[in-house]
C-alpha cells in the first residue's frame, strides 16, 4: 500500500511540478500588467478565438463519422457526434491520461444518446487515434517545407527534428494500421480481463467487456482496403492541424503580433507534437507557454514573454 502511494505521489509530482517549473521560468520574464493590456486591446474581437478551434471539431467530427459503417452513419448524426467528440476533448484536456479518458468519454456519451455498439465505437475511436497519428505526420512534412520559404528569424536547425517527427508520426500511423487489420488487439485484451485472478473484477467487468471483439473487427473494416474510408478520415484530420496552425496564428495577430503565416507553419505541428507527448501534463500547461515564448522572442517580437502569457490565456 505504501509503494502504491508513492508511486501515486511521484506521478503527481511529475504531472503537476513539470507544468509549474516551466510556469514559473516563463512568468519569471512576464510583465502581468502588460499581458493584461494586450488581452484588453484585444477587446470584443477576442470571440473570434474561437472560431478555429470549433472548426477543429468539426473536422474532427467529420473524420470520426466517416470511419462508422454507413448504416451506423444514419443513425449518428452530426450533433451526436460533435457533443461526444468535444466530451472527449473537455476530458482529455483536463485529465494527464494521453486521451485515453477522452476516448471513452466519447465511446460511452455515443452510446448513451445514439445507442450506437460500445464496440464499433471503440473501434473507429482507435482507427482515429491512428489516423490522427497519419496527420500529424503529414502536416509536420508540410512543416517542414515551409520552413525552407520561412522567414529567417525561423531557426533552421527545425529541419531535422521536423522531418525526423514526420517520419516517426507516419511510421507510427503505418505500424498501427497494421496491428488493428491483423493483431486482434481487443481481442486479446477482452481474453485477459477476462481471466483476472479476482473474482470481483471480473464480476464488475461482466457485460462491459462484451464489445471488445467487435471493436477489433470495425477497426480492421477500416483499414482493410487500400481506397477504405481512412483516406477521407486522414484529409479531415490533416485539415484539423493546419487549422491548428491558422489559431496560433489569428490569436498571434489579434494580440498585435505580426507573424507571418509560414513561420507559424514552419513551428506549430512541432510544437503541437511536443505538447501531445507530455501526456502527464494536462493540456501540455508550462509546456506550450515556453514553447510559444521561445518561438516569439526568436521571430524578434517585443515583449515576447507577455505577449506569449497573453497568447496562452486566450
């Protein structure tokens, strides 16, 4: 018991110090009142931070839909799918569990007001996670183009990590795609929860498990055929990170930034990368701050360490 309260102790510690450290080195530069100043200067137009962000849901609505079968797609509408997926995003924005939480907010939120099968949920949710993994690498390749037309405030010594990432993202996509058309995993998984050693588990698990085995099976369907519906699915989830893109860089203008587009590019999806793999940190908190305040001092903007708080806090 007292290893299992250390060991939560330290996850905790890394979930919360990591953020607070890289917090407290970026307000080290603030001056709060000039972040505050930029917010107000940025009056009513800040509503407009919004826009691409619920854009970005939709995309990534669209690219979840197109994965179910078309009869699943009749029954989903477009509202069901966008108030599980923005669920799913509220909780994995809010909890360090690498969006895993998120995706099953989603799954059971589907299921609640769609009765749509746990499994095919679960599934195309997975098929998603392998596709979102396929954008990511696509726009960090578009990145990494960019960069080659940036601005030379933009530091070129990006180049190699952008390609490196590019690869490992679409390495990943092709890897995954392939252990969900032939590994069974959910299979696998519902055999060993079934065998747990504790008769309560396996009595709470009970029906909640009976859907793993489809879930492998909606899963292979869309990766089975080489012009399956992943293909749709990927160029929406492509659109979803240069819309990413397009956010940090309104946000940057209407706080009076101006930075050119391609440099914003060039420097995003690494970013976005960087803030997706501190999985233990909520939302990347500390760990964007830092970034977007390196990459504005870099591009010669004044005031960079307050206009990086403002940019964050919108």
């Amino acid at each position: 018991m007292q290893r299992e309260h250390a060991a939560r102790a330290r996850r905790w510690g890394l979930g919360l110090g990591v953020p607070l450290l890289l917090l407290g080195v970026t307000a080290g530069q603030v001056n709060p009142g000039e972040g505050l100043k930029l917010l107000a200067e940025t009056g009513p137009l800040m509503a407009l931070a919004l826009l691409p962000f619920a854009a970005m849901l939709t995309f990534d609505t669209l690219g979840w839909r197109r994965l179910f079968t078309p009869s699943t797609r009749t029954t989903v509408g477009f509202a069901d799918a966008f108030a599980a997926r923005t669920a799913a995003e509220a909780v994995g924005q809010s909890l360090p569990s690498a969006g895993v939480a998120g995706e099953a907010a989603a799954a059971w939120l589907l299921r609640v007001r769609t009765d749509t099968p746990l499994g095919e949920a679960v599934g195309t949710l997975a098929a998603r996670r392998i596709l979102l993994a396929l954008g990511h690498g696509l726009v960090l390749a578009v990145a990494a183009v960019a960069l080659a037309v940036a601005p030379p405030s933009v530091p070129r010594a990006l180049g190699g990590p952008l390609v490196a990432s590019a690869l490992v993202m679409l390495g990943v996509a092709l890897a995954g795609s392939t252990v969900l058309r032939h590994a069974s995993p959910f299979a696998r998984l519902h055999v060993v929860l079934r065998h747990l050693p504790w008769d309560g588990v396996r009595a709470w698990l009970g029906g909640r498990i009976v859907g793993l085995p489809q879930a492998d099976r909606e899963a292979s369907r869309v990766f089975r055929r080489a012009d399956g519906p992943w293909i749709g699915a990927a160029v929406f989830y492509l659109a979803l990170y240069l819309t990413e893109t397009l956010e940090t860089w309104l946000l940057l203008r209407l706080l009076g930034a101006e930075v050119p587009l391609v440099a914003v590019l060039a420097v995003e999806p690494l970013l976005s990368l960087l803030r997706a793999t501190v999985f233990f940190v909520p939302a990347g908190l500390g760990v964007q701050d830092l970034g977007y305040v390196a990459f504005l001092h870099a591009s010669g903007v004044p005031e960079a360490a307050a206009l990086g708080a403002a940019f964050v806090v919108l």
